[in-house]
C-alpha cells in the first residue's frame, strides 16, 4: 500500500500514536500538520501546566514514560516525550499543511489541502476536541476598556500584576489558570456558572485517575454514588463559598453533557482563603466593570475567557453531522465511523484520562485499517 492511501490529519499525540501504530501494522501513510511543530498545542500552553494524568496512565502505546519522570510531567516534558516518540516510531509530519475539507467520493476520500488534493482510501481524523477556542457571546465584551483573551493565548500571571482580573469559567483550564494568578498576588475572581463537581487530584495519597480507572467497569450509577460519597468526605460542602454540586453525578454528567469536574491543585484552599473570589455567571461586560445573574458590577482591567473549545470537524468533514452527537463529536471513537474508511482519534475525554484513551483507541484504529485494506 502507497503512503497516499491512509491520511492522519494532525500531529499531536493522538496523530502520532496513530501513526505509531499504522507502522506497527505494517501500513505506509502519511501524516498532515497544520502548525510548524508536532504537538504544537503542548508548545502554547501556559507554563504551569502539568499534566492532570498521570505518566502511568499518559504514555502513547508502545512507549511508557520514563522512570525519572515525575508523577505528574510538565508541560515542557510532555513536548519533550512527542519529540521522542516521533523520533522513536519514526514520525514524520508534514508540516505547514492546512487541511480544508475532507469528502467521501465513491471508493475514496477527496481530501482539499493548503498543498493540493489528496485522495486517500483512509483518513484518520487525529485534530483534538481542542481545536478551535469557544468564546461566548457575552453584551460589550467590545466595549472593555481592558484586555480580553481565551484562555489559550494565557501564559503566566506577569502581564496580570497589579490587574483585577476576572477568569470567565471554571474547567481545569479556568480553576489551574485563577490559582496561578492568586498565587501570583493578583487580585483574581472566577466565574461559576452553576453547580459543578470539585474532586481532589490525589485523595489518600492515590491519584483519583487510578481510582477512576479501577471503577470504570464498574455500572455508571455505582460509579457516582462513590465518587459522591468521597467527595463530601474529602472535598466537603463548598455552597458558602458560592460552589454548589450538582444533583447529577460527576460520571453521569460528563457523559450526558461533557462538564469536567474541576480537578483541584489548590484553587479551592485560594477560594476558601479568599484569595480567589467565587462569581455567577456574567450577564454584561461594561467598559470597566462587569455585570453578573443577580445585578451586582465588579470593576476588573483584564478578562480571561477561559471557555473551552469546539472540534470545529463540521466545517471539515462533509456529513459529519451524520455521525455526530449534540456536541458536535463522533458517535464512534477509535473505530470506523458511519462514513466508510473514516476514523477518529484523540476527541474523547473521559474519567479515565484522554490520553489513555488515545492509547487505547489508536491500536484499534490501526487494526481495522489493516483488516480493511483488502476490502
């Protein structure tokens, strides 16, 4: 089989350990990167960030992480393990190369490029649930006389210094982003919208991800009704400080509506010391105040939004709606989807870690393509 018959479409990990496993499988392919660099997205993320999994649980199939990495890795060892990995399996994106559409046309796929047509039997859709940052449409955010960003654009609390700022969201980027801040001496607060889960990284000197990982067999019901229990024995009622759970378990409600817990590194010991203050959901941002749900303003010089991303995949792949959920991900992950000889990897982020289920489905991937291949 020529290199041009199998496409992966992205060079982060889940495009690599894609490509990692179409080699094992004996398959020549090709791999596109839109960036300048193979996992460009570990490239821009704010310096702080370590891994919220992890290294036993983080390593892209066939190559574990060292045993001189720490627990959790950093950021600049994460882009340090891709480069490896790529060089170990042999991974060689080519880079600069936009893809702008990808259409099933009879037996193969039209693939339109920054670089040309392609057209491939298979394509393995490897771009990430991050791939285009969601900001929301909140009144006179035009109108701020500050500085507004996503929070993909945020690297490190030197610009915030002596700044009020608000973080607009409360995810594991929003909550790690407002304990950066505070820990810095900005004058921060953060927006929670409604009621969300609070679980603690590590609960009894094991990391809650191996728990996670141990219960997942487990009935979804079963599942939430002991991470509930433990969650008001370690983490408490946090309602005083305007952080209220919600009456859905955490396992049910990132299935049903893909709300992540917040993982706590320490944002909630900031919140309770009111070094990070607790606010409800914006209803309007004025020119040097925000308005929130109940009608109190807050003066603030600086807004961080940080509110998720979107796949964007419908404005690549023709039909996808047809094979995508109310979120806009894909019905099938790590296996053939309803539009022949189309695959996707890397857009799931479960309990269990989003990089072991890159490592998980990869193999699969790569698998299905070699028993396809004949067909």
């Amino acid at each position: 089989m020529q290199p041009e018959e199998i496409l992966v479409i992205g060079a982060g990990p889940a495009g690599l350990a894609a490509s990692a496993c179409l080699r094992h499988e004996g398959l020549a392919h090709q791999v596109l990167e839109r960036e300048g660099d193979l996992g460009s997205a570990w490239h821009r993320h704010y310096d702080r960030l370590h891994l919220h999994t992890t290294k036993t649980y983080s390593g892209l199939p066939m190559t574990p992480w060292p045993k001189a990495a720490p627990r959790y890795p950093s950021r600049e060892q994460m882009v340090q393990y891709l480069q490896a990995y790529a060089a170990e399996h042999h991974v060689a994106p080519r880079l600069g190369v936009t893809v702008q559409a990808v259409k099933r046309r009879g037996s193969r796929f039209t693939v339109e490029t920054s670089a040309g047509v392609m057209t491939p039997r298979f394509v393995v859709m490897a771009t990430g649930y991050n791939g285009v940052p969601r900001l929301p449409s909140v009144s006179g955010v035009e109108r701020f006389h500050g500085t507004a960003i996503h929070a993909g654009t945020y690297k490190n609390a030197a610009p915030y210094r002596g700044k009020r700022t608000l973080v607009v969201g409360c995810g594991n980027s929003g909550a790690e982003i407002a304990l950066d801040l505070a820990e810095q001496g900005v004058d921060v607060a953060m927006v929670v919208r409604g009621p969300v889960h609070v679980v603690a990284r590590d609960m009894f000197g094991r990391p809650t991800q191996h728990t996670n990982v141990l219960l997942s067999h487990l009935p979804l019901g079963l599942r939430d009704a002991l991470a509930v229990g433990t969650m008001r024995l370690v983490v408490g009622d946090l309602s005083r400080w305007g952080i209220v759970r919600p009456a859905v378990g955490p396992n049910r409600m990132i299935e049903e509506s893909g709300r992540i817990p917040i993982l706590d590194l320490g944002t909630i010991a900031m919140v309770k010391q009111g070094k990070i203050r607790v606010l409800p959901a914006v209803q309007e941002v004025l020119p040097d105040r925000v308005r929130f749900a109940g009608g109190a303003e807050h003066a603030f010089e600086a807004i961080i939004f940080a509110t998720g991303y979107t796949p964007a995949l419908g404005a690549v792949v023709e039909g996808f709606e047809a094979i995508a959920d109310a979120r806009s991900r894909p019905h099938r992950f790590g296996e053939e989807t309803g539009i022949d000889g189309l695959y996707f990897v890397g857009f799931k982020n479960p309990p269990t870690g989003a990089l072991r289920e890159i490592a998980l489905e990869a193999p699969r991937v790569a698998r299905s393509i070699r028993e396809n291949v004949g067909g």
